[in-house]
C-alpha cells in the first residue's frame, strides 16, 4: 500500500477575472483526500464549495481561472493539462454528480443512449457489452427493470431515479474519485436515505474516494470520514467528524452547528450568527469571518495562515479550542 | 384552555377532472381520455388553537402546500369547510401566507414601501399620514433597515427578502400566517435568524401560525402540533413532543427517522424502499403499504380511519402494534459501532 492520497490540492486559487476586476473564488484551498475515504466539504451559498469541486474538475470556464496551486490525482499534476487531457480523466477517474439530475441528463436522450455515450467516451466496447455493462450499472444502483429504464427518457423517471442514473453513470468507469455536488439537496427524506445509502456502499466496496459537498452539515455527520468547512472561499477548518463537530475550533463551524435546530431545543431561541456572509469583492482584512464573530480582536485583522492543532487545521488566532488570554 | 381560531373540517381538494366543453364532448365521444382526477388533499380535518403552531410535514405530492393555499383562502376546497374565528377588532384579514422563493413572491418592479404599503393602503388600514411611519416600523420589526425602503426586492440577499415577504403579511395585521417552506431556500445561519424571528412575531402579536417544511428538523423545533401528511391523507396529528418520540404511524417513523441529524455519526442508511407514488394512481388501502415493512392484506384492502391511538392520531390499522413495539424495524437508520 503506498500512501499517495487519491487527491491532493495545494494551495489552490481560482478567480474569476471579470471586466470590474478580479473576484477571488478561492484563496489557499487544500485538501486531501484517501481511498475510500469520504470528505464531507460544508459552506454556505457562496462561500467556494462549488467552485472548488469545478477547479478540481477542470470544468470551470472563462471568466473562471485557476490562479495558482496544485492539484494532484495519485501524485500526478493535473492543474496544467490541456482540455483533451482533461476530457480523458473527466468520467474516467474523476466523476462528479451534481444536484439537478434533470440538468445533467439530456432531456431528449434515451437513458440508454446517454450510457452509451459515457461509455465510449472512454472504451472501445460493443453493443453487447455496452449494454451488460449499462444494466449492470442500473441494476447496482438499485433501479428496478433496468431493461426498460434504458429505453426512458430523464422525463420518465422520478427525481429520485434520475439521481440514481446520475450516480450509475458517474461510476460506469470505476473512478477514483468521485465529486458529488449537493446530490440530495433536491430529493426528498426518505429518497435522501436511499441515495445517502447507495453511495456510502458504493464508496466502501469499491474504496472510491468521496468528496461530498453540501451545505447540510447533519448530511455529513452522517455519511462523512473528514470535514471542512468553507467561509468566503477559504477552508476555515478541516477534521475529523467528530472534532470538528464535537469539538469546533473556529467561531464559524460553531456557529453553523448552533444554527441547526436539533432535538430536546424546542422552541428554544436558535443560536445565531449576526450579518451574512461578505461578498468576496468587499473581504475585510485578515480573518474573513472576523465581522460577525464573536471573539474578534485586533490580531484577526491579520492574515490568518491555516495552524495545525493536532489532527486537524483551523484557519483561526483565537480558536475556540484555547482559551483567551 | 382552548381556544380555536382555526377549525378545518373534511377538507377535499381535487384537481383535473370535469375539462372544457370540448374536452368532454370528445371524453363522450370516445375520442379522448377523460382527464385524470387527482385529489391532493383528502378528507382532512383538525382543529388549531390561538397563539399555537400547525407544523405540516410531508414529502413531495402529499398535498400540503395545496392545504396551506386553503387555509390560506388562495384556493377553494372541493368540498369541506374552512373556519376561522376571527377575535378581536383591527384585524382586516385574518389570514395572510409566506412563500418559499422570496425571488419569484415580490415583485421586482415594485420598491420595498410600495411592496409592504400597498395592502394596508387598499384596506385602509393606515391613514395617507401614517403610513410612512407604519411601513417604517414593519421593516425594522422585521430586521430591515428603513433606510432601504425605496430599493427594489432584487437589491436584497435572500434573506432580506423572506423578511421583506414576511412585513408584507403582517402589514394588514392577520392572526394568521400561513408559511409555505418559507426557511427552505435559506442558507443555514440566514434560516437560524429567520425561524426565530418567526417565534419572535409570535410572542409580540399572539399569532398562528401553519409552518408547512419537509424540514423535520426546523418543524420540530418551532411547532406545537404535527400534522404528518401522505399523497393527501393525514396519516398522524398530535402534540409535537408525542410525534417525535414516540410515531405512532410507520410512515411517520420512517420520516425522524431517516433525517440526517448532526449528533448521528457514521450511520448506516437502510432507507424505506421504494419512490413515492403518483397521487394520480394511489395505491388502495393504506396509501403507504407498497413502502411499508409492517404491511399485511388488511392494509391493501382496507383505508385506515385517523383514530385516537393514546395522545395522538394515527390512521394505522396496527398502531399500537407498531408504537408498542421494542424491536426496531429494518428501516431507516441503524447506528453502527
């Protein structure tokens, strides 16, 4: 076993260059990712989740731009490749699964068809084992009689299945890595469990690494190994489950855990955080958070460098895990 | 005490149906299909006392925005009645609604004054020298800087918006506020100030609220009573605490128990099968016996009546048998070490 994560990104910037100026996206993203290995990426609207999801995937485009940093697939650079390159790793080694599956499925495509297509893309393969290998694919994400499911076009199916096919279509090439952009943000509960579940299996028996994005922080208590949290495209913290939810050391991720109203808190004022979340034209210096935190002082207007406490980085001068001087 | 202020009894709502002249005469004549009839909401009855919170939850389909819509008067009910015990004096109308995209309900023509004055100018509630002052405390009641008030709605965050929304309904003074999803679209710590302002609003005007989410988690903590709702039925009511823990109804089970929570780690989701059913074509019975693991040919044949089943109601023909019972179903979540 060597220990080259699945996905390394360093230091990773993106901007989009607009005519009114430069809007930064990303500011220092880094994150690791191992086999089999699910890092649940949490923020708000705005805050870069998506766009770090997009840089890795090579799918940003123009006025979009990856500034500076690396990304690293089993220690390969993939930040220089050109889109032909690119388009060669896309669906093959990393896949991604977004939230709408109505917009990612072609409405006028035949399920079947739209396999075939992912398929080809990176094989040579027959009609035969083009379709083995699609309801082999349907059958694994749990769709009942896939052989008619093939001839359905996206419009046919429920929300719940089309996710489903997404995901089949996302695993047909056995990836690496897999990016799954707020997947169950537009399903209902108990459709959410069905595919919460598909994946976390998935996952595991293959030892297909995961990165979850979503703004559901009870999501990835759920299903998740790791957690970072974004705030205005920076990652202000990264750890374990369980630290980070147990015991958060940035101001921001507790105040994201007080916001969700949870159980035997009925009726209870909910905790809240003051303001929102600034635009990324208008940062303030320093620790972005620094406005509507509570424990700000003179140094947060510093620029904040990610620390090291232990297993996990805080992106924070005054963590909640120290007490103040 | 009690004091009801709104009683809903046997409220049906159907849609499709009867068609244009043409459509029918072509319905008779064999050349076409009749249009099929979908009843959203069926047969739905309960009572909802002054200054309470009505959380309805359910999943797509199960008819609750079509219920919110008529309580809230936006839509007739095929059959049944809406009553509401309007109390005391100044309330012009007594029921006003919230809705979930704060995009699409203001109108982006329209500055915030002309959005939150134009229903109490129409009703006249406040006099021409009055209103500015009227529309100014509605918007800092609401967290809006009055400063703002001669923007237009697409110049605020979302948030912003649903309180924009929200000084809108309060503006003609309802006892009644009916919220569809209307912390849905939110960002977490936007949807944190939000729901307490909604609790805040209560206490201030004693109002009533119907807090429509597929939100566990948010209805949990804000209402009173749980209305749980499958393709137009009502599967349980009762007291919120009673809901949570201890559901009377698989279905509802099913529900608390396969939201997300933060403090469940690492948890193995064994979800209820299968997809919800069109409520164009509901299974017989029990609407919820293809999904339900407790199911037996009673539950196929027979629609189970909503009954008094301990604090609650429950329409499960095996209630008891299912809160009574230790063991835990096969479904939705197990724990694992």
């Amino acid at each position: 076993m060597t220990d080259v994560p699945v996905l390394q990104v360093d230091d990773l910037n993106t901007s989009f260059l607009l005519t009114a100026g430069e809007v930064k996206a990303l500011r220092d993203v880094s994150l690791t990712v191992h086999r089999g290995e699910i890092l649940g990426l949490v923020g708000e609207s705005g805050s870069g989740k998506s766009i770090t999801g997009f840089s890795i995937n090579g799918l940003l485009s123009p006025p979009g731009q990856v500034m500076s940093g690396s990304i690293r697939l089993h220690g390969d650079e993939i930040t220089g490749l050109g889109s032909e390159q690119m388009r060669r790793l896309r669906g093959n080694r990393i896949a991604m699964v977004f939230q709408d599956p109505m917009m990612t499925l072609n409405p006028v495509l035949k399920i079947g068809h739209q396999m075939r297509d992912a398929l080809r893309a990176h094989m040579r393969i027959g009609d035969r084992e083009v379709r083995a290998r699609s309801l082999a694919a349907l059958h694994e994400v749990g769709i009942p009689s896939p052989e008619d499911r093939l001839l359905a076009y996206p419009h046919q199916l429920s929300g719940g299945m089309r996710q489903r096919v997404a995901v089949a279509i996302a695993l047909l090439h056995e990836p690496d890595l897999v990016i799954a952009d707020e997947p169950t943000t537009a399903l209902d509960v108990t459709i959410q469990g069905q595919i919460l579940s598909l994946v976390q299996r998935l996952c595991r028996d293959r030892g297909t690494a995961l990165i979850w994005i979503t703004h559901d922080l009870a999501v990835v208590a759920g299903i998740a190994d790791r957690i970072a949290v974004m705030y205005a495209g920076r990652i202000v913290e990264e750890g374990t489950v369980d630290d980070v939810l147990d015991r958060p050391a940035h101001p921001y991720t507790r105040g994201l855990i007080d916001s969700v109203p949870s159980r035997g808190q009925r009726g209870r004022r909910l905790q809240q955080i003051p303001g929102r979340m600034p635009a990324l034209t208008d940062l303030p210096e320093g620790c972005s958070f620094r406005p509507r935190c509570p424990r700000a002082a003179d140094a947060c207007a510093q620029p904040q460098p990610m620390r090291d406490l232990g297993a996990r980085r805080v992106r924070c001068c005054r963590p909640l895990t120290e007490a103040l001087a | 005490m009690t004091d009801p202020i709104l009683r809903v009894e046997g409220v049906t709502r159907r849609f499709g149906g009867r068609g244009d002249l043409v459509a029918r005469l072509l319905a008779r004549l064999g050349l076409a299909r009749p249009k099929p009839v979908v009843t959203a909401v069926d047969d739905v009855s309960f009572t909802l006392d002054r200054g309470k919170v009505l959380g309805v939850v359910g999943e797509s389909g199960c008819g609750k925005s079509t219920l919110g819509r008529m309580i809230a008067g936006l839509l007739p009910p095929s059959e049944g009645g809406i009553h509401v015990a309007t109390g005391d004096t100044g309330h012009a109308l007594p029921m006003q609604m919230i809705f979930q995209d704060p995009f699409s309900s203001l109108n982006p023509r329209k500055r915030v004054t002309d959005l939150v004055g134009e229903a109490p100018r129409v009703h006249r509630i406040v006099d021409r020298a009055g209103m500015d002052a009227y529309i100014d405390g509605l918007m800092e009641r609401c967290g809006i800087d009055p400063g703002v008030r001669d923007r237009f709605a697409h110049q605020f965050s979302g948030g912003q918006r649903q309180r924009i929304g929200i000084a809108r309904a309060l503006a003609v003074k309802p006892e009644i506020l009916v919220a569809d999803e209307a912390v849905s679209a939110l960002d977490v710590s936007i949807q944190a100030q939000i729901i307490n302002l909604f609790m805040d609003l209560r206490d201030e005007f004693g109002l009533t609220y119907v807090f429509i989410s597929h939100d566990l988690g948010v209805v949990e903590h804000i209402a009173d009573t749980i209305l749980v709702m499958y393709l137009g039925r009502v599967v349980e009511i009762g007291p919120a605490e009673e809901v949570f823990a201890r559901p009377r109804h698989p279905y509802t089970r099913a529900l608390i128990e396969g939201v997300p929570r933060l403090d469940r780690r690492r948890v193995v989701y064994a979800p209820v099968e299968g997809d919800i059913p069109s409520p164009i074509d509901p299974p017989s019975g029990c609407h919820f016996h293809p999904r339900c693991p407790f199911a037996q040919d009673r539950c196929r044949a027979e629609r189970p009546a909503l009954r008094q089943v301990g604090p609650v109601e429950a329409a499960c023909h095996f209630a008891e048998d299912i809160a009574n019972s230790k063991e835990t179903p096969p479904w939705p979540a197990t724990q694992t070490a």
